[in-house]
C-alpha cells in the first residue's frame, strides 16, 4: 500500500474537519495544512503559506515531498491554482484535487454558471445578468418579478454576496449600490433572479470529470437568527441526512442536475476533479440548481465527512488519477448534527482575542475549530465562525441533543450560536 504526503489548503472548519477525516485514512504518510489553525493542527502539520501564493504553495510541496494536495476554498481554485501546477515543471507530478481555472468559474462566476445551466437544460431559477451598461433592463426585469427579489453578486463574496429584499424600492437600491462596487468587483455582474420557495438541501459528489460518487446529503443554516431571520452568513449548522431528500428526489437529481453537469463539463472540455456541491431547492418534489460550488461546503462539511465511511484519501487519489470508477461510497446510517459558534456581532463587526475555555469538557462529539489561534498555550478567538461542535447519533433528536449539550460546555465572551438547527 503506496502511502502518501498531502498538503490541505485553507484554515477554516471546513479544513479542520477534513483533516480529522484524512488522518484517519491507512493510506496517509504524512498531513499537512497551509495555514491551518490551532485545530488542523492534532491532524497533521500546520505551514505558514497563503494558499494564494502558488509560488509558495509550490515551494512547500517540494521540500515536503507532496504527492496529493487538496483545495479546501474556492479562491485558489477559481485563480487557477491546478493549471499552475500542471504547467510548473517542479511539481506538475503533484495530483491536485480541484477543478481547472475554467471549470472553476461554476463558482467564481454566477452568470457563466446560469448559462451552463441553460445550455445543459439544468433546472435553475428564471434570471438575466446585469452589468453597468444593462442596469436599466436590471429595473425593468426587478418590476416585472413579485417580492421577495434575489440579487447576487456574480463573482465571489466570501458568501455575502447574495441579497433577499422584500421591496422593488429596496431592490432598486441594491442593484445600483453592487453596481457601484458595494462588493467591489464582484458586483461588476449582478445576477437577478427569480425567487424560488421550498426547501434548500446540499449536495456534494466527487468526480473525476466522467465518474461521480454521493456523499451524504446536508441541509445548512445561512441566516444568522433563530426562525431563519437576520442577515445572511457563512452558515450556523448543518445536519445529515435530509428528511425531505428521499429517494424518489435524489432520483431526480441524479438523472436531472448531476449527470447533466458532468455531461456538460466533458462536452464543453472543461477538466474537472475533485468536489462538486449544489445548491439545491425542493420545489413540489421537483430539484432546481440554486447555486453550484466547486469544493465542500462550511459547515455542510463537519456533517457530512463524519458520515462517510468510505477512506476519504483512497476516494481523492482515485478522483485526481481519472479512478474514481473502481471506488464505492459507503455512509453511515446514523444521522449527525453540526451547530457553529459564533463571535458576538457576527456577521458584521465582532471582537477577536477572547479566551475559548470548555473544548475539554466536550463528552462524545467532535470539535472542529475554525476562526481560532494560540497565544501562550491559550485558544483564542479569532474569526467570526469560531468553531462548530458536531454529533453522531441513532436518531437526529439525538444527535442534536448531544451538540446542544457540548456546545453549552464551551465559552467565551460573547458566543452565540442558534438554537433550532434541525427544527
């Protein structure tokens, strides 16, 4: 059994959790993560490189004897970082887990997205691409909806780019307000789009741009207030499986969103390896595509890995080396529960450097630490997602009874979390 060196690029709870998975794998030598944080690192070895800096990146997989590194977050991999590597000498043996640059603009670019979903006959949204010369088809379009209106910034937004406003005033607003850069270039496009009502789920394969393998499906909570209300964030929790995702629906997205993405890629040559996710809305039984990413979700991901089965190291060599045909997805039967907490004033402006105490007093789950550091021994906040405590279970009542009771052992000054994740 051939072992391998793999080097994970992000800091987030995402990549905590990935971490923990991938230390559990027979097949890993040695795990390191770039940056990392004070969590990754009971996994592996923490390196001070910005996943941005592909030189750097580069450097480190040499001098660490790197065979596979996987993309954690979307910015490298819609920059392009696994083209730099197929066409830089030094590491172009490396695997990489991720899609190419252009691939990567399902994320990186909602409008090219929507018009993939268009030219694949993907189920999506009705909506039209505005930019600064097109913003007076924008109001017209925005009159001729009913509220709630959609926006969203079609480049990426450290996930805030998407707003949900309940007049044409307000809408009107908005779209003038990202068109003059309220979300810097990333606004430069503005999708609007039809509002869709049901109930949003998420899906995630990994593929290696023929084969496609299911992970266990999640639902997560973006709104930062109990009952679904405030602003939009990073997401609050997660839980998995999904109630509403039977059979009878997951036969549909299989048949009508996933292998017509994974048709759509080698039709239009757009290599592609790694995580696909997407967001999707139950509409009367009927799958529509809110929005695609091209890695894991956060926190979808500290759900879903704690009930893959499947060695997760075998399945991303397999990914990146074209044989994720000859791999099988085993999941777990029991159900899991993932409740983040927060800094106090997240998402807006919050207060970094409180003393986290409680992480030791957790009793069968699992804490995957995300906006945190050390300072003389001491774990500190550091983010406004600072950590996510998840639990498996027989039952979800269970599994969030268990969540609910740790993520009361945990303090510091200021934490929220929400308390009706799963209801």
């Amino acid at each position: 059994m051939n072992k391998l060196n793999i080097l994970l690029l992000g800091s987030g709870g995402r990549e905590c959790a990935l971490a923990w998975k991938m230390a559990q794998s027979p097949r890993l030598n040695h795990l390191f993560i770039a940056p990392g944080n004070p969590g990754t690192a009971a996994y592996g070895t923490n390196l001070s490189v910005n996943p941005m800096d592909f030189e750097a990146v580069a450097r480190a997989s040499v001098d660490h004897d790197i065979h596979l590194v996987v993309v954690g977050s979307e910015d490298p991999l819609v920059a392009g970082i696994a083209d730099y590597f197929h066409s830089t000498p030094a590491v172009q043996h490396v695997l990489v887990v991720g899609p190419s640059r252009a691939a990567a603009q399902l994320e990186g670019s909602k409008a090219f997205a929507k018009q993939f979903m268009l030219r694949h006959n993907i189920p999506t949204a009705q909506h039209i691409t505005i930019t600064q010369a097109t913003r007076d088809e924008g109001l017209k379009f925005l009159a001729a909806q009913h509220p709630p209106y959609v926006l969203k910034a079609s480049g990426l937004a450290a996930g805030k780019g998407v707003l949900i406003v309940d007049t044409l005033d307000e809408a009107r607003t908005q779209l003038l307000d990202m068109l003059n850069g309220k979300f810097g270039s990333a606004g430069n496009e503005v999708v609007i789009e039809q509002f869709l009502t049901g109930e949003e789920c998420s899906v995630f394969v990994v593929t290696d741009g023929r084969d496609w393998r299911l992970l266990p499906v999640a639902k997560d909570y973006k709104r930062v207030g109990e009952g679904n209300t405030g602003l939009n964030t990073g997401g609050m929790g997660s839980i998995s499986p999904v109630p509403m995702a039977d059979a009878e629906f997951m036969r549909k997205v299989r048949d009508r969103i996933i292998q017509p993405t994974i048709d759509g890629l080698q039709q239009e040559q757009l290599p592609y390896c790694g995580f696909i996710f997407f967001g999707l809305m139950n509409m009367g039984g009927a799958p529509y595509v809110i929005e695609y990413n091209v890695r894991l979700g956060d926190p979808e991901t500290q759900s879903v890995l704690p009930r893959l089965r499947t060695d997760l190291v075998s399945l991303l060599e397999a990914s990146a080396t074209g044989r994720l045909g000859q791999m099988d997805v085993s999941e777990d039967p029991r159900a899991s529960a993932t409740v983040i907490v927060t800094a106090g004033g997240y998402p807006e402006a919050y207060r970094k450097g409180d003393i986290i105490t409680g992480t030791d007093q957790v009793d069968g789950s699992l804490v995957f630490q995300a906006g945190t550091r050390t300072e003389g021994g001491t774990l500190l906040t550091n983010g406004g997602r600072v950590l996510a405590v998840t639990s498996l279970a027989a039952t979800p009542a269970a599994a969030l009874a268990m969540t609910y009771a740790n993520v009361g052992r945990i303090h510091f000054d200021g934490c929220y979390h929400r308390r009706d994740i799963g209801q």
